[in-house]
C-alpha cells in the first residue's frame, strides 16, 4: 500500500508540473520574418520557371553583396494575381532591400530579373523594413511588373535599382537614382 500512495503522489506531481511554464514561449504562430502580399501585373510569360522573394539586409553596393541573402521565399504559385508571401529570417533587425525575381526556364537568375521591389509611396528608394525578435512585420506589399524583364522602363526599375553601381544585365538607369537622397549607400 505504501507503494501505490507513493506512486499516487508522484503522478500528482509530475502532472501538476507539466502545468508549470519551461523557458520561452515559442513567439507568433509566423516567427521572426517579413509577410507581404504580392501583386503581379501583366501577362505571365511562359517560359516563367519560379518567382522568388529576396531579403537582404544592406542595399547591394557590389557584386558579392548579392550573394548575401537574409530569407527567401520561393514558394510563389505560378500564373496568379496575388500571392501572400512569408520570408522567414534568422535575426531581428532593419532590412533594406526586399525584391522579387524571375527566373525562367532552363535560365538562372540574373540582375534584369528584378520584377519589383518594397517602395512606399514617394519613396526614391527600396523602402526599409524593421523587423523585431519573434515577430514578423506585416503589410510588406510588393507591385511586380513583368514588363520590367521584357525591357520596359517603368519608374519601379530606378526605385528598385538606382543606387546599384554598374552591374552587367541591369539596365542604366535615367531619371531619380536616389543619389541625392541622403541615405546611407546610395548612388555609391
């Protein structure tokens, strides 16, 4: 009989301190990251392969900055008008420049892939985005234009792409380069 009350008390225990919290809660459901919907505009080309959103943390003043990429989402439904996306990242902070590509078939992705980027309003360049540990900032909306890689000079591809130094495959760039701007790495 010792041994059942024993056993009794102890199983009392043990569930009443599952109840009891251990550390950290887990955060949102989302997590740390950027959420934002996508609006294509134009027809799809056929010969598209993928869409993906990148997030970096800099704006890319040069080369090796491209491949400096802070998340991505390359789980973009193919052919449709909206797309709600969710970049998950590893670390809190401000990130510069959110851009989404295209990519098509049996090709790679390149700088004239650039399809859009995050601008609000007036802005003269990508738009920052302020993200905080475990959370994810939302209402990052992003206008792509698949004009823009059939060579169309739309104002989105100077916002997107003005403060880039010359690379090959991007397009110079005429108007606003968002060099007299003020921030920090532009027109460089």
């Amino acid at each position: 009989m010792p041994r059942l009350g024993f056993a009794l008390i102890l199983t009392v225990l043990l569930l009443w301190g599952c109840r009891i919290g251990h550390g950290l809660d887990a955060g949102p459901p989302d997590g740390t990251g950027i959420k934002g919907t996508l609006v294509f505009h134009g027809e799809w080309p056929q010969e598209t392969a993928d869409i993906a959103v990148a997030v970096y943390k800099k704006l890319p003043q040069s080369m090796a900055d491209f491949f400096s990429i802070a998340g991505w989402d390359t789980t973009v439904t193919l052919g449709t008008t909206r797309y709600e996306y969710m970049v998950p990242l590893e670390e809190p902070g401000n990130y510069e420049w959110i851009v989404v590509a295209w990519q098509p078939k049996g090709g790679f992705w390149n700088f004239s892939s650039l399809l859009g980027c995050h601008h609000v309003g007036s802005d003269s360049l990508p738009t920052p985005v302020e993200v905080r540990l475990g959370e994810t900032a939302k209402g990052i909306d992003i206008h792509a234009y698949f004009d823009l890689v059939r060579g169309a000079d739309l104002p989105d591809r100077d916002i997107c792409t003005g403060f880039l130094p010359p690379l090959p495959g991007i397009p110079k760039p005429v108007g606003n380069t968002g060099r007299e701007s003020g921030r920090p790495g532009a027109g460089r």
